[in-house]
C-alpha cells in the first residue's frame, strides 16, 4: 500500500507545464523578469528625455525679415548722418587744408590752376618780404595750338598771363622765376620744381595754392624732397570764399573738395606708399 501509494506519488509529480504563448502572441513570449527590465529600461530612457535640455529652434531669415532689418538699418545711418553731418564735413573740408608758419624763405612756388587766387597771395607774400623770387610752373599748352599757331593767331600761355597780373600787382618781372619744363599734375610741378631748386641750391619753399589742394601738394613735395634737407611750407590762398565750415553748401566747392579726395586717394596708393 505504502509501496503502491508512494509509487503512484512518484508517478504523479510531473513538471510545470510550460504553455508555448508564442502561437497566441505571434512570437516569443518574454519572461517575467524581461518585462521588469524592460520595464526599468524604458522608466530610465524617460526619465532622460524629460531631463534633455530644449534646444531654442535656429532662427532662419526670410525674404521678409531681411528686408525689415534693411529698413532698419537706412534708418539708423540716416539718422547718424542727419544728427552728425555738420561736424563730419566740417572735418572733412579741414583735413585738407595744410597752412604753416610762415618765415623767409629762398623762393616763393605758385601752383599752377586758379592764377587768380594764387597769384594774389604770391604777390602778397612777395611784398610782404617772405621771399625775393616767385616760381612759375609752365602748363602744357592746350590741344589745337599748333594748328593756331599755323594760322597766324597767338595764344597766350597762362604763365604769360600770370606775370602780366603780378606785375600788375607790383611784383618785377626779375623776380618772376620759370623753366621751360611743362607739368601738367600736382607731381609733375613737384618733380620740375625740384630740378629747379637742387639747381639753383635754394632751401626753403613757400608752397602757395588753393586751400583744398594743400595737403595733396604737400605731401607731394614731402615725397619728391624726402632725401633733401628742404624746407617746405604750404600757404594757402587767402583770396578765396572757400570756408571748411560750409563748403557743402556751395556747389562749386563741393565738387572740388569731392574730387580733391578722389585725387588725394589716388596719389596715396600710386606715389606715396
């Protein structure tokens, strides 16, 4: 009995059954304690998302939004420029004014172009004793002279007409200096002059020409005598209604100090770098 029933014990101990899921779920069921893990898993990949720091999306300029900024932008340069225009011209119309101390020197240069204005301060330095000559540069003669010439009609040149006017004005045609050299640029003068002063051994010069034409000729001269103890300064004309604190308001010298710094640009780049 004890046999019987002990064996029959035996017999009925059978191992859990393990039920295949994989038909009803369509695939391998997972255990219990992947579920867990997988569980943890995604509590922990959560909990990261909700921890990331949000990123500000990159701001992309549109057509429109270009445009507004470009408004913007006129905007603020007119108003600048219309709150500071005086003073930035003002500078602008000073800077190229060059005007030094004047002592007596060997020789007076007048620059050629506006005889008139510069022939008068000439002779006014002149008489005014600051030096016992005058320096004319000889202009290229214009187009068409030979052919002028041809036919029997003298045209006079414009250093003709500048000792005319400085005789009139009391200086003597001894003192009027020229060479038969022709220049027709600030530079060409410069390099004419220069021959004529290292020739005659003078030393000092009086530069006279226009007041917006000052610094151009002077840093001109400043190039051309670099390697020559020269003295130069610069006297500009007196005799003129340009004013560095309302030039813009005149047409004529707006042009020309617009075309003065076109020129003084162009001389920077090509002599004197």
């Amino acid at each position: 009995m004890n046999a019987s029933m002990s064996g029959f014990n035996m017999g009925s101990e059978k191992k859990p059954h393990n039920v295949d899921l994989s038909k009803w779920l369509g695939g391998k069921a997972p255990v219990e304690e992947e579920r867990d893990n997988s569980d943890e898993e995604a509590g922990r990949t959560e909990y990261h998302l909700d921890n990331r720091p949000i990123e500000p999306e990159k701001t992309r300029f549109t057509g429109p939004n270009l445009f507004k900024w470009a408004i913007f932008l006129v905007l603020i340069i007119y108003t600048l420029i219309s709150y500071f225009h005086a003073p930035i011209l003002k500078s602008a119309g000073s800077y190229l004014v060059v005007k030094h101390s004047l002592k007596k020197a060997d020789v007076i240069v007048c620059l050629m172009g506006g005889p008139v204005e510069r022939g008068l301060e000439a002779a006014d330095l002149y008489k005014m004793g600051l030096a016992p000559y005058i320096f004319l540069c000889r202009e290229k003669p214009p187009d068409g002279i030979e052919t002028l010439n041809e036919r029997g009609v003298s045209f006079p040149e414009a250093r003709a007409l500048l000792i005319m006017m400085l005789e009139k004005l009391g200086v003597p045609g001894s003192a009027c200096l020229t060479s038969d050299n022709f220049a027709d640029s600030t530079m060409g003068e410069a390099k004419v002059i220069g021959d004529f002063v290292r020739e005659k051994g003078f030393r000092s010069l009086i530069i006279v020409t226009s007041p917006t034409h000052t610094r151009r000729a002077w840093l001109t001269f400043e190039n051309v005598f670099e390697k020559n103890d020269i003295e130069i300064m610069m006297a500009p004309s007196r005799h003129t209604k340009f004013k560095p604190d309302d030039w813009w308001k005149t047409r004529r010298y707006a042009k020309d100090v617009i075309v003065e710094y076109q020129k003084l640009i162009y001389y920077t780049f090509k002599y004197f770098w």
